[in-house]
C-alpha cells in the first residue's frame, strides 16, 4: 500500500535544561531568561515525516508530500536510507526547513518555539502530481495546504483522514466543519477535540455525525472513536517504558492507517495504532524506534490476545 502523506517534514532540536524552570523565571525578570542546557540532541520528526516512518515499519510503501528548505540534505539523506520515497518533496529555494526548538527542564516542563520555514509553501504541492492516490492523510502543515489538500482529494473522491494536530488554531469553526464533512474520518487529541467543538459550537457527538468515524486520543487513558452512533473505546497498550511521548501521536495515526488501507473495523484498526504509540513510547525522538512486524504482532496479541493480521 502507498498512502499520501501531506504534512511537514521538520527537524526537532532538544535542550534539556537540568533545573527546574520555577527556580529562575521570576516575575520581574521576564525580559531576560537564560538557560544553561548542556544536553542537545537533533531528531528527524515533523507529522509526515514520523507517519511515514510508521508505515515502513509495518510495510506499507507511504508517498510523502511536503516542502523542505536549503538544510533539508541530511534528512532527504535519511529518507533514502529508510527506502522512502522523495520524489514528493519539495525543496523551496532560500528557506530553512521547519525546525521545533524544545527546552526541557527536571520536572518535563517545555518551553517550544516552531519555524515553519518552507512549510508554509506546501500549497506549491498539488495531489494530483502523486498520480494514483487511494488514501491519504492531511496533517499538520501550511495553513493553505492543508486547505488545498483536503479540497483536491475531496474533488478526486480520494479518501483521507484529517489531521489537524497542532495545526487547528489556525482554522475557523466553518473551516473545521468543511474538513470533517471532506474527510473518511478525524483525529484529535483531547485538547483538540475539545477545540473543535468550542470553534464550531457543536458537541462532539455532532462532529462524529459529520464523519465516517471521529478518534480522540487520550493518552494513558487510551482513546475513543466515535463512530456509526456508538463509541468505541481503545484500551492504552502500556509501553515497556515510558521515555519520550514526541511522536506517539504520529505513530497512533500510521497505524489506524495501516488499518483503513485494508479496510479493518475501526476497533482493530484503533488497536493497532495504540500498540504503535505504546512501542514508540519506549524511545527518545519520533524515528528511533525500530520494531520489525514480527515484534509488532507480538506486542498486539500480548494486548489483546490475537494476532493483527
């Protein structure tokens, strides 16, 4: 299966300060904060990126579309290395590729600054250069590729899951409907779904009614998708450690993917991708962890006492 993912391609720098931020934020010192982090790390992430990720390891072929700067050669590099394909990705001439900046203190606090760099071009990209689509996704990426994307897959009849991640704030409560009423389904977190509903005024159970099937991630308290009238509610698979939750998101949604692609009930679909949220859990970044699908299997059935496929 080859899935189009649309969403950003992103380079995530981490900081992690050995202190607690509490100790040096100071009311009337705000305009000038300095933090000391002697730990630095560089990651491979942005939603595309990370989902695509997700579907190698369990076998899938995924397209993906996005938009890259001047810096983007170690991660086009990366993408070679992984059997993915490129061909997709566009590389906008003077920008930098969109890179998070994340210091973290002792107690997991985050401070975050996101540069979108050549994201907010990814409306360059059209669907139909993919040539034979049959899924896709629409993740977080430029606020008018996003739009463009879902309105060409919707104007193809190719089915696609919007997923608006961090990227909600950026639409109006009608732009939200007009996505979910595009879309085969939606993914939230709680935050998001909660969102959602204060933009558009509705109740969840009326934006599930717009969809095929509305999911809402919950973290450690698993996850609900709505769908047909009834909720269906997804146990959290626990991970064999919990180190770095960058990523989980990502990893949850290649699964449920896996699943839509062929045509899986939404409850086994919603158990895979939790058990691949669970296994990403156990490592630092969004593409350190590598499971092969033997292993994948076997974290399924130890959940739920049966096999994925």
């Amino acid at each position: 299966m080859s899935p189009l993912i649309c969403g950003s391609i992103a380079y995530d720098t981490i900081l992690v300060f050995h202190d607690r931020f509490d100790n040096h934020i100071l009311p009337e010192q705000n305009h000038n904060l300095n933090f000391l982090a002697p730990e630095m790390r560089r990651e491979f992430g942005g939603c595309a990126g990370n989902i695509a990720y997700g579907l190698k390891l369990l076998g899938d072929a995924p397209r993906i579309m996005a938009t890259v700067g001047d810096d983007a050669g170690p991660y086009l590099d990366r993408l070679d290395s992984l059997g993915l394909s490129r061909e997709h990705v566009r590389r906008v001439e003077g920008s930098h590729t969109a890179q998070a900046f994340i210091t973290t203190d002792l107690d997991g606090n985050q401070i975050n600054v996101f540069h979108p760099g050549a994201m907010i071009f990814s409306h360059l990209n059209r669907v139909s250069d993919a040539g034979d689509v049959t899924l896709a996704i629409v993740a977080p990426d430029g606020r008018d590729g996003m739009l463009n994307h879902a309105g060409e897959l919707a104007a193809a009849g190719i089915p696609f899951v919007f997923d608006p991640g961090q990227g909600l704030p950026m639409f109006s409560g009608d732009e939200i409907l007009h996505f979910l009423d595009q879309a085969l389904c939606a993914c939230f977190n709680n935050y998001e779904a909660r969102l959602a509903c204060e933009r558009t005024g509705l109740s969840l159970e009326a934006l599930a009614g717009r969809t095929e099937a509305l999911i809402v991630t919950r973290g450690a308290d698993g996850s609900h998708i709505h769908a047909g009238g009834r909720r269906i509610d997804i146990p959290c698979v626990p991970a064999s450690q919990v180190v770095d939750p960058t990523g989980c998101g990502d990893a949850y949604r290649a699964g449920l993917l896996y699943g839509i692609a062929r045509h899986w009930d939404w409850e086994r679909a919603g158990r895979l991708a939790a058990v691949m949220g669970a296994i990403k859990a156990a490592s630092r970044g969004g593409q350190n962890h590598a499971p092969s699908r033997d292993e994948i299997a076997d974290r399924f059935a130890a959940a739920f006492g049966q096999t994925p496929w």
